[in-house]
C-alpha cells in the first residue's frame, strides 16, 4: 500500500510562490486601502483582494478591477505593519489573471498594461513619452486628453527621450524567462 499524498496546489500556492509574500500575514487592518491613491477607481479596497485570496475567492479577486488599477506606487507596501508588499502582491494577481484567461473588465486597461510593460522591456523602466504613444496607438485613443500634453511637457513630467538602465541584457534574461508559453 502506498503513503504517498498528492498536495494541492492553490492559487495562493500560485501567488505566493511568484511573490514570497504570505497573504496569510495580512490581517486586514485596512492601513494600505486607506492610503491609496487611486482607490476611489477600484471596484474593490486593495485589502479586500487579499481576502479574497485568504478565502480562496479566487474568482471575486482575479476579476475584479483593483488589481488593474493598481498604480504600484509602492503606498500601501510602505504603511503595512507587517511588510506586507501588496503592490508586488497586485502584480502577481494580475499575472496569474492573465495566465488563466480571465478577461479584463476596463475596456483599455491591458493594453496599457503591455504599453507599459513594452517600456520597461525595453528601457528598463518607464518611459512616459513612448508609453503614452504605444497606448495611445493600440488603444486608438489618439485625441481625448491631447490638450494636455504641452503642460506635461513644460512642467517635465514627459521627457523626449529615454532614460535606459546599463544593464539592458540582464533585463532581457529576465523578461525571457518570465515570458509565458503558449
């Protein structure tokens, strides 16, 4: 007779394994939802979508739209008590929504997500300027808010140029090995 036991695996297992954060560690002291600086555009408080995980309401989480908004501004990683990093944490839910198939609800969001990502591929970060033309292009969007680019441009919130990182080949390892099969 065999004791072998299968283990199965989660999408916290999922999650947690990308991030090495423990959802488990967040007691939803509401200090990050609290912060965040784009949480009236959420459908759902940042702490929610860990719950949600807590829970195992993988569904209610990888659907909703918080973790698309998400600015990664690094706010609610800075005020948790437990160092919890909830913006590494976002980025992951988002990974595994897309690796799963989970259609996005924002009728633009994902391509601004890859405009965004094309950047730091790229660049090795943002680089406003091409991240406004790549999703302005893909999205079609190309007039809604061009009334303020010249003060964007004036005040030095858009470069005309690239910043690149040195090391450009180590960031190219890197998106090659996250790159996801199909």
């Amino acid at each position: 007779m065999s004791t072998h036991t299968k283990t199965v695996r989660t999408l916290t297992d999922d999650i947690t394994d990308i991030t090495m954060e423990n959802p488990d560690l967040c007691y939803q002291c509401g200090k990050c939802s609290a912060g965040c600086p784009v949480r009236n555009f959420m459908d759902e408080a940042p702490n929610l979508i860990i719950r949600y995980i807590q829970l195992g309401l993988y569904k209610k989480a990888l659907e909703s739209t918080t973790p698309w908004l998400c600015a990664g501004c690094q706010t609610c990683s800075t005020r948790c008590p437990k160092n919890f990093d909830l913006a590494k944490f976002m980025d992951a839910v988002r990974e595994v929504a897309l690796r799963m198939g989970i259609k996005v609800k924002e009728k633009n969001q994902l391509k601004f997500h890859n405009a965004f990502l094309k950047q730091i591929r790229n660049h090795g970060r943002s680089y406003e300027l091409g991240l406004v033309r790549d999703y302005k292009l893909s999205s079609g969007d190309l007039l809604s808010d061009v009334d303020s680019a010249p003060g964007m441009f004036i005040k030095g919130k858009i470069g005309v140029f690239p910043n690149n990182i040195k090391d450009k080949e180590n960031l190219k390892r890197i998106f090659e090995k996250t790159k996801v099969k199909k």
